[in-house]
C-alpha cells in the first residue's frame, strides 16, 4: 500500500473561537499557537492533526494522508498524472504550515481536496490534551477516520480503490450504500455514504478508554443540540461511540473499542445488519422522519434476532500498548 494513514484533517471554518472550546473541552484535543485567524489542535505527538483555516464556507478544506517516504511520493504523482489527474507540487511555505517535509495535492472526482505528504514533523513538547483523558488511539493507525458525503459511489470507488489503494473493508447497500476502506490495522480510515450530497459527513478519534467517551458523552449532552447520534455501536467495526454537531454542522464521532483487522488476509464482504448494532439514535433528524425510523427498524431487528458485534478484548494488545506509547 502506497498511503499508510490518515494523518490530518483541514476544516474550512471562520467559527474559530466555537472550534476551540469544542475541540478542547469536549474532544480533549490540546490547541497549539497558530498565527492569523487559524487554529490548529494535536492529538499526541504530531505537531498538529486538526486544523480549522479561519476562513471559507464551513465544510471539509482537505485530508492529509501520510506516506513512507519522498519516493512514495513521487510513485504516487506519477501514477496520479498519467491518470489524467492534475497534481500540485507544494513548496516549503505549505509544507511548513503542515509540518511535513514534502507535500502534494489533487482533487477527488467530486472536487474534495487531497493532500499527500511525508516527512511529518514530531513535536518535541509531551501532548497535554484540553482535559483528562487517557488520549487518543492513533500512533499507525493514524489520526482516525473521514466519511465523505457522495452522490455516487461506484463513481467514485475507481478513483479511491483502484488509483489511491485503498481497500475494501466491507459494505453495506441498504438504505443507502455504505463502504469502508481500510489501509492499516483501523478498520476504515476512510468511508463514502451515498446520500446524493457532497461534503464531509464526520471525522472520527478514538479513545484508549470508554470512560473518555462515556465522561465526554455527558459533556455533550449537557449542552443544547450537541448530541447528534445517542451513545451506540456500529455492527462492522464494533466501535463503542457517539456523535457530536461540530461548529460547522458536520459531525465528529467519539469512540472506543473499535476491531484492528490483519488487512494481508482480511477479505471484504457484505453487511447486511445496518450501520450499528444498538444505539446510535439519529436525535439530529425529525422524530417522524423516514430515515431516523428505517434505522430504528434494523436495530430492532439485531435485537430480535440477537445479533452480537465481537467483543473488543480480542483487539492485539501488543498493539494497543505500542500505539499508546506512541
């Protein structure tokens, strides 16, 4: 595999000061100095893995995927060009902003930015997140997840699975279609819901412990309109997690106890229990609304026919120690 992990998140966003309480209070994420009107915040030892840029219409501003080294880098240009898709090769003053030693970028047939880099730069400073928590599961499974909004999956499973490398996890088709790619041990660091719209419809962190999740959850919900899905588990990656509205009404997914996966054997299949095992009650949608109850039905049909995600305890906890000591 040519990318190794999602490494950053960039949000367009001018509601800097409404990120930087949601970020810190509620993620827990430790906002560093930034210059101008942006903000960026670390998760662990990585200069940053959030940034919002203080300016443009709210929505996703780009991805950073990491890879091993500058010849990666130039693989991955080279087979993007003679795809027919036009690259940008960045100077020093982008990759300063970013901390990373190289950087690239292109764009999605559904026009999202994608920035690819190396080099990334390691602060030397311990990581002191806004507050207590036991920190975030990240090290080389990266920074967590992105799911986009499309308007047409197969449209866009080419370009991600057959140009970028990624790799299907599973999927599911009902109600609407829903695949997860993976390219390490984190079950999708990458996924698509064909809802016919465009846009970022959640990033995910992880937690070393559900207490993080559970402590924050109560954070949430003391605060009007925070929640945005109840406290649930998804039935494929067995993540443990709620989701928030963020300041730009997107959603941000907190979670805990999510599978790692071998992906040299791992083989992609097809889910047909619905996006969560229990939980995960859309509160964001109207009470009457279609989508709302049709997910409600398939998770009391797991219930009726006792559907069981894994437990995490099987999770390689050889791994789970490296990646927190990372």
């Amino acid at each position: 595999m040519t990318l190794k992990s999602l490494g950053y998140i960039g949000v367009n966003s001018s509601r800097t000061a409404d990120w930087s309480s949601f970020a810190t209070d509620l993620l827990g994420m430790q906002q560093v100095d930034r210059g101008g009107s942006s903000r960026a915040f670390r998760m662990d030892d990585r200069k940053q893995r959030l940034i919002v840029t203080g300016e443009g219409e709210d929505n996703l501003a780009f991805m950073g995927w990491e890879v091993d080294t500058p010849d990666d880098l130039d693989r991955l240009a080279s087979k993007l060009e003679n795809a027919g898709v036009e690259v940008t090769w960045h100077g020093s003053a982008l990759a300063d902003q970013r901390h990373v030693a190289r950087l690239i970028s292109f764009h999605d047939p559904d026009g999202n930015c994608i920035e690819v880099f190396s080099g990334p730069e390691i602060a030397s400073d311990p990581f002191v997140p806004g507050r207590p928590i036991s920190g975030f599961k990240t090290g080389t499974l990266g920074m967590g997840h992105a799911v986009l909004h499309v308007e047409n999956v197969e449209g866009l499973l080419e370009f991600y699975r057959d140009l970028l490398g990624f790799s299907v996890t599973d999927y599911g088709l009902t109600p609407y279609p829903l695949y997860f790619f993976h390219i390490n041990g984190r079950h999708h660091s990458f996924a698509m819901v064909g809802s016919g719209r465009k846009g970022l419809h959640h990033f995910m962190v992880e937690l070393q412990m559900l207490d993080d999740v559970g402590q924050a959850y109560d954070i949430a919900e003391a605060e009007k309109d925070r929640v945005a899905y109840t406290l649930g588990r998804h039935s494929n990656d067995h993540m443990m997690s709620f989701y928030a509205n963020s300041p730009s009404g997107f959603f941000v997914e907190y979670g805990w106890g999510a599978q790692v996966i071998d992906p040299a054997t791992w083989e992609p299949f097809e889910t047909h229990e619905g996006p969560s095992t229990w939980g995960h009650e859309r509160v964001h949608l109207p009470e009457d609304s279609e989508v709302r109850q049709r997910m409600r039905d398939m998770r009391m049909n797991n219930a009726r026919t006792g559907f069981r995600a894994a437990d995490p305890v099987p999770n390689c906890a050889w791994l789970d120690t490296v990646v927190h000591r990372e």
